[in-house]
C-alpha cells in the first residue's frame, strides 16, 4: 500500500460492494479494531462506535447517540 492506495482488505470491501457479493464488513472493523489495541500505540479509531456500544451496553436513557 502506498500513500495513493488502499488496503488490500479495503479493496476485498468494495469489490464485494460494487459486485453485490456478500462480505462481513462488521468482522472487518472488528478485526482493525483488536489489532489496534495491541499495537504499540493504541488510539481511539472509531469513538462514534464505542459511544453506541457503552451507551447500550449502560442502557443510558436520554443520551444522544
């Protein structure tokens, strides 16, 4: 990969989306997601998702999500 191009995972993504090809995209975040967390400098990469999952998770009422 190099500064103009894709991952070749991000690439299998959208083939299988122009293509109507069935592809677990969920797995694919959450396999970025793990391999982040221990690498040797873990950062929040996708916020948004965390809040949706801790606010549903805690059952919060009257947050917005």
């Amino acid at each position: 990969m190099n500064f103009n191009g894709i991952s070749y995972k991000l690439m299998e993504f959208v083939h299988a989306l122009v293509h109507d090809v069935p592809y677990n995209f969920s797995h694919y975040l959450m396999r970025n997601f793990v391999s982040n967390l221990y690498s040797s400098r873990p950062f929040l990469v996708y916020p948004r998702f965390l809040m949706r999952v801790i606010t549903n998770q805690l059952d919060f009422e009257g947050v917005p999500v």
